[in-house]
C-alpha cells in the first residue's frame, strides 16, 4: 500500500511539472538568452576571448625583467687529476753576493753542476704529490638566478603587444558575429513555430468549416435536395483536410523540437511561444540608403578582417624586428658544488656577475628580409579581402532592405485578399443555405479562403524574418546579455 501510495505521489508530481512547463509563456528574448548561453559556438567564442585577454597581458609581461632559476647535478665516473704522478720542483736559495736567487745545485769537485743526461742536478727538490692535485667531482651540483632586461629589441616587444591587442578585438568581433549567427538561427526557429501554430488553427478551423459543410450535405441529402456525388466531394475534402491538419501538427511538433535544440534545452520541452496567437501589425517602410560608414563600423566581419589586418601590420613589425639591434642587460648569481672558488671543497659557494648583450644581425642569406616582405604580403591580402567583404555588406544591405519592403507591401497584399476571400465566403454559405449555390462552389470559397489565410500567416512570418535579416545586414542585432 505505501508503495503504491509512493507511485501516485511521484505520478501527480510529474503531471504537475508537465502543466507547469506547458503553461510557460517563452519570449523571443528569452529563447535568444537560452541559445547564447548554451550555444557551443558562443561557449567557444567565449573561451577565445579568455585566452586572447591572457596572451595580451602575457606580452605586456615582455616589457619587465625576467627572474629564472637553473640547477644541473652531473654524476661523473672518475675524479680530475692535474698531475701524472707526484711531481718534484727544484728549489732555489738567495744569494747575498748577487741579491739573486740561485737553484740548488749538486757540484763535482771542481765545484761546477752535475750534468745527467744533460740536465744539471738539483740538491734539494719540493715534492708536490698527485693525491694533492685530484679533486673529487663524482657528484656536482651547479645553478644560477638569472636576471635580464630587454633595452631595445628592435620594436618587437611593441608590435607583439599590438598584435595581441588587436587578436583580443578579433575574438570579440568573432563572438558578436557568432552571437549574431546564434540569433538569426534562433529568431528563424521561433517564426517557424509562430507559422505553423497558425496554420495548424487555420487547419483545424478548415476542417471545422468542412465538418459543417458535410452534415449539412448530409441533412439536404437526407431530403432529396442534394446527391449522392455532393456528400461524397465534401467527404473527400474533409478526409485531405484531415490528412494535411494531421501534417502540419507534425511539422509543428517538429519545430518545437528544433527550436528546443536551438536553445539548448532538451527536445522533450515543453513550452508555449508568447507570439503564437498574435497577429504582426503594419511597419513603416525601412529606409532605402543607409550611411554605408555606421555600417561599416557595426558589422563583426568587417570589424574582424580590420583587426586581421592590424594583426598583419604587427606581424610585418615583428619579422622586421629580427633584421634590427637588440640589447638586454643581465645579472646572474652562480653557484657550484665542488667549490671551483675554494678548492673543490665539497661545499656551496658562488659569485655575482652582470653584463649587457648586444646582438646585430650581419648575414642571413636574405632569410629575414624575406620573412618580412611575405608578411608585408599577408597585409595585403587581408587589406583587399577587406576591401571585397565591405563591397559585400554593402550589397547584402541593399538586398535586405529591398526584401523589407517587398515583405510588408506583400502583406499589405495578403490582408487585402483575405478581406476579400472571408467575405467571398460568407455570400457562399449564404447562398448554399438559400439554396442558389451548390456545395462545390462553398468548397472552393474555402479552398480560397484557406489558402489567403495561409499566404497571410506566411507574409506575417516573412515581415518578421526580413526585419531580421536586415538588422543582421545593418549591424544592428545587437544580442541581449545572457545570464552566466
């Protein structure tokens, strides 16, 4: 009992959360906020930027002197030995007689040196043993702290930081220009639900009028008034009528689907658009000229390929750099263990040292220079990909704003002809009820009129997606914060 109890609980507590979600009311914003913030490209773009924001702060980071610490221990099999065996020095005596000094010679009886192997004698020698002249190097330990800071390194320093700069406004240039993709993609979704939630009431109100109009054939056939050929031309049309209501749910159920994944909610969710059941109101005509300059400088391609084109100039600066002088000042402090400074004594010791280095380049074959002219050439790409991108815009804008137009002079259109097919079809079932008028012609008074409702919801549809587009094409789809 208390498990079935559990069950029923947890069964209401769906049911409940299903009606909630189904009684949520979406805004155009609040699909846009949900698909930029849960768009994978955005989350990319996202992650660019971060990483553009570190590499700029790591090149200013070049313009302050760097702190490093190097160690080494080497292990060595043998010991060094300056000597070959034990070593004996003659020694020498001063002389009064001369204020010199003198070796200490061995004499004959004549008194002069004692010549062996035609080298003289020595009396007394100084004995300098090997042992005394062998350090122990089987372990030695060394390192240094090195301090250096770059003086002039040719203007690389400086066109690093532009680059980077200019890579951290590519990657928010890119972020817009994904987050304005993410919009278009979003707001395309969303009309397509408003659209086919309308023709799907439009559907059903078509088989509502052809439900009536068949058990009204029905009752007249019923008194010999209508034939057999007439109830079964309505029962067809109510049939087909079925078949495409039955289409439409699908393809609305679909688009719900579509614009769930869109937003990045699972494709089970349900939810209502707060747009289902209103109708687009007459806007003024877009203007036809626009300052092609504002546009310009709105636009996250153009804004990107500027960038990429900075980018490129700073490159040129760098490889230009290599071709230039660089001075650096360094101080160091190196320590050894044996002790070079004692001895090799097995002990730490070590020394300060400073200097300056100065590189100039002489000779490369040419290899530098030609880096430079290749990046030179990259400049210029870009500057004419930048060029041929904003002939491009400007081409898009006209195309935009000349389909705003034609979109609301078309629904201006479609509403004319829906006035005109609902009153084309009110004087039909008029004059079938009056009997002056057969039920193929109320057919095709609603066949009419269907398909004005239809070309209606779709100019409706299109005066949205065109003002859409045309603020893609101006720039000016700027996307609303969404909540991290």
């Amino acid at each position: 009992m208390k498990h079935t109890l559990q069950i029923i609980i947890i069964t209401m507590a769906l049911a409940l959360q299903a009606l909630a979600m189904a009684a949520q009311t979406v805004t155009l914003d609040s699909c846009r906020n949900m698909a930029l913030r849960n768009n994978k490209q955005m989350q990319i773009t996202r992650e660019q930027q971060q990483g553009a924001s570190y590499q700029r702060k790591a090149a200013k980071a070049a313009y302050l002197p760097s702190l490093d610490f190097s160690g080494m221990y080497i292990y060595n099999q043998k010991n060094i030995s300056l000597l070959e065996s034990d070593q004996m020095l003659p020694t020498m005596s001063f002389d009064p007689q001369t204020g010199g000094y003198n070796y200490n010679l061995v004499t004959d009886a004549s008194g002069a040196p004692l010549i062996v192997n035609g080298q003289p004698v020595p009396s007394t020698v100084a004995v300098i043993p090997k042992s005394a002249m062998t350090f122990d190097i089987h372990n030695v330990f060394a390192g240094a702290v090195t301090l250096t800071q770059p003086i002039y390194m040719g203007g690389k320093i400086r066109a690093m930081n532009e680059m980077t700069h200019y890579a951290e406004v590519l990657a928010q240039s890119s972020h817009n220009t994904a987050a304005a993709e993410v919009i278009c993609n979003v707001d395309a979704a969303y009309w397509q639900v408003v659209s086919l939630k309308a023709k799907y009431e439009l559907a059903r109100s078509y088989v509502n009028l052809l439900d009536t109009l068949s058990r009204n054939v029905d009752a007249m056939l019923q008194q010999g008034v209508a034939t057999r050929a007439d109830q079964l031309s309505v029962a067809v049309k109510l049939n087909e009528a079925n078949v495409d209501l039955t289409k439409v749910q699908n393809g609305l159920t679909l688009a719900r689907m579509a614009l769930a994944q869109v937003c990045g909610l699972p494709l089970d969710t349900i939810f209502t658009l707060a747009d289902e059941d209103q109708r687009v109101e007459i806007e003024q005509l877009p203007a036809s000229t626009y300052d092609m300059d504002e546009v310009f400088n709105r636009r996250g391609e153009l804004q990107s390929l500027e960038a990429a084109v900075k980018i490129y100039d700073a490159k040129a600066k760098v490889e230009r750099a290599a071709m230039l002088p660089s001075v650096a000042v360094m101080g160091t402090y190196s320590f050894t263990n044996p002790n070079l400074f004692n001895g090799f004594q097995k002990d730490f010791d070590g020394m300060f040292s400073v200097g300056a280095v100065l590189k100039i380049p002489l000779w490369h074959w040419g290899g530098n220079y030609n880096k430079y002219r290749s990046a030179k050439s990259e400049s210029v790409v870009r500057r004419l990909q930048l060029e041929e991108a904003r002939e491009k815009v400007e081409l898009q804008v006209s195309q935009a704003s000349f389909k705003a137009q034609e979109s609301i002079k078309t629904y201006t259109m479609t509403r004319s002809n829906l006035a005109k097919a609902e009153e084309n079809l009110r004087q039909a079932q008029l004059g079938f009820n009056e009997g002056v008028m057969t039920a193929d012609d109320v057919m095709t008074a609603q066949t009419a009129w269907l398909k004005a409702n239809s070309e209606d919801i779709d100019a409706q549809i299109e005066v949205r997606l065109c003002d859409v587009y045309l603020s893609r094409a101006l720039g000016t789809l700027v996307p609303t914060q969404p909540t991290e």
